[in-house]
C-alpha cells in the first residue's frame, strides 16, 4: 500500500466581533485549521491534522510543494521511515525545523489512521493501549482575562458540567493574575485542580511575585511562563518553588528539543501537541523518554476532533498519561464538525472514540463553510 497523495485543506474561522479571548499571547481573531488527507494505492484514505502555526498558507505550501514529493510511493504504513526521510531531507537543516514539524505531524497522524484502519483496529488498541477512561481538564481558547468574578463563574459552569480540573490564563499583569487565581479557588473550593497558563507572558520578577500564591492556591502546574527557548529562566523559575511545577511543550518541536528540555531539569509538566510536535511516532518517542524519568505526559490539544481524538487514542496508550485538554473554546466550530468525539462524565473523564484508526468520520462537504483566512490570528497591544 502506497502514499499516492497528500492534500492540505486549510479551514478559518472568524470570531464573532467583540468575543475575543486574551491571553498571554495576545487577543484570539479567528481559528485556523489544516486537515491532512492521505490517499493510497489501495483505496484507504487517512486524515490528519497539522497545527497552522499562526500562517496556515505557508504549511499548506510546505505539505504540498516540499513534504508530498519526499513521501510519495513511499509505503504507506512506513511511519518511521516517512519521519525519516522528512528529518533527513528537510526538519534537520536549512531554517524551516518547527514548520516542517507541523506539517509532518498531520501526515504522520493520517498515517496511523492508514494504519488503524487497514489493521481494522481503533488506534488506541493499535497503538497498545485500551478503552480506559481519561482524566479531562477544561482547556482550549476560554477562562481568559477578565474581572476575577466572571472568571470564577465560567470555571464554575465547567465544574458544574463534571469536569475536576481547569485551566485559567494567567500572564497580565502579576496583580491581575493574582486577584483572579485567589478567586477562584475560593468559589471552587479545594477539591478541583486548577491549572495555569502565562503563553510566554511573564519575566522572572512576575514569577517571583505570583509563584508563591500559585503554591498557597496548589495550582497544579504553571504552563510556560516564558519563551520555548528561554531555558535559563526555566532554570530560574524552578528553583523558586519546588511546590508548583513548570509545564511546557507545545511550543517544543520533535525528540531532541525534549531532551533540552530533560536536560534543563526545570520542566516536570510535557505537553507534547500531536499536531505540532511531531505526530504520534515522535510523541510515542517523547513519551518514552519522560517515562524514564517519571515525567507525565498531558497532551496538548489543538483545533478539531481529528486532534482531539487522536490525542485521547494516544493517552489511552500512555503508560504515564495525565490530563487530556478538552477544549470548552466557546467559538470554535471545529471541534465538532466532524461530530462530537469527547463528552465528559460525572467522574471528570473521557474515552477514546471507537471505529477504526482515529475513529473520526471526515465529511469534507463541510471544508466550503471555512475558506482560509490568511493573516494574525492574534492581536497583541504593546
Ligand atoms: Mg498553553
């Protein structure tokens, strides 16, 4: 079975006007989206989804011009030999690394649909894992800046829907994210984890003021506090509080930035993207490796169902999985365009889907809804 052809379908999405979200990285505009479709010698087409890294037009241009003439004739169920050939002839050298890596990991992911559905297996039984229960927390683009007392009140309709862990965006000013955290841990009470967010948003003095009320409220983690590359603030950081650990990898590409990432002994948090950081071969590789050292792995998730149910397949076959990120995004149509591929319980868990590979049915009709918008997603004030 051969790779006869690799297709990108960007999709956008504006956001209805003033429904914007702040976060550390600025003001959310619209969502973007690649879907990756496969089709091979023998019929059997898999999708994928490939993160757009702020400029979906550019990874569209990389899968088709660039990735597909590597891949094509390739054996289809070859993940490891496709993810060598692009590491060998593109992510190694000359200056496109991250972008490659995004688009290879749609690819690499509608290559384990392939395989999942030749073999006639979920992917999470494929990949040697079971139909178990995952524990969610609230996450995607929501619980943004905003006074303390609205803030409280969204984590509460999460909590209310059954979900045991949320995440807020932390990343304005110290004193904001302070009043906000001590607030809803006071309206949640001390049974829900909350975790924390700064998108790159804080310098080592910000952290030297809110650490210690992250610890007093235990948030669960702080997510990226600065830069993917700023390892000496990472240092920094963790040796402020012991009590709180750092999270990060979203914005960490491929095995060997996770290795800086180990060497650096600041991080005790992975959250490796499917879509981002490599597809489900290098994340199974990344997952390996923190296991060694008892790091847990909670996946980030990016924008649709395919990501999302990928990732819950993934987890399911994670020896040291934590949380998966349901995204609650109030405006992202994405994530159920393809049908609904999570629901949350009474007991704060979801499951992987069943089927066959991912388990998502893809109906491309629906690509003409969300024709690409180019241009920032984000805006920032500076
Ligand atoms: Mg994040």
């Amino acid at each position: 079975m051969k790779i006869t052809r690799i297709t990108a379908v960007p999709l956008s999405y504006r956001l209805p006007e003033g429904k914007t979200v702040t976060m550390g990285i600025g003001s959310t505009l619209k969502r973007d989206a690649i879907i990756i479709r496969v089709e091979t010698s023998e019929g059997i087409t898999g999708y994928g989804e490939a993160h757009p890294g702020r400029s979906p037009g550019a990874i569209v241009s990389l899968v088709h011009n660039t990735l597909q003439p590597l891949l094509t004739g390739l054996d289809a169920t070859d993940c490891v030999g496709a993810w060598q050939r692009v590491h060998r002839m593109q992510l190694s050298s000359h200056g496109l690394g991250a972008g490659t890596c995004l688009a290879l990991s749609g690819i690499d992911m509608a290559l384990w649909d392939i395989r999942g559905k030749a073999a006639k297996m979920p992917l999470y039984a494929l990949l040697g894992g079971s139909r178990r229960r995952i524990p969610a927390y609230a996450g995607g683009i929501s619980m943004g800046f905003q006074p303390a007392g609205a803030l409280a009140e969204e984590a509460q309709s999460y909590v209310a829907q059954g979900y045991k862990a949320v995440k807020l965006r932390i990343g304005d000013s110290a004193s904001n994210d302070i009043e906000r955290v001590r607030k809803v841990r006071a309206v949640l009470g001390g049974d829900i984890d909350i975790l924390t967010d700064a998108n790159t948003g804080y310098t080592i003095a910000d952290v030297r003021r809110v650490m210690p009320v992250l610890a007093e409220i235990q948030a669960g983690w702080l997510e990226e506090p600065f830069a993917c590359n700023d390892w000496a603030s990472y240092r920094e950081a963790a040796r402020i509080s012991a009590l709180v650990p750092l999270a990060a990898g979203e914005n960490h590409f491929t095995r060997f930035e996770f290795a800086l990432m180990l060497e650096a002994r600041a991080v005790q948090v992975w959250q490796p993207d499917l879509s981002k950081s490599g597809g489900i071969t290098e994340c199974l590789r990344i997952a390996a490796m923190a296991s060694a050292f008892r790091i847990p792995l909670h996946a980030h998730s990016s924008a649709t169902g395919l990501n999302h149910a990928a990732s819950l397949h993934f987890l399911a076959a994670t020896e040291n999985a934590g949380y998966f990120e349901a995204c609650v995004s109030k405006y992202n149509p994405f994530r159920d365009m393809f049908g609904s591929t999570f629901a949350i319980g009474a007991d704060g868990c979801v499951e992987p889907p069943g089927g066959h590979g991912i388990g998502v049915e893809v109906d491309e009709s629906i690509f003409d809804k969300y024709p690409l918008i180019d241009g920032p997603g984000y805006v920032v004030k500076f």
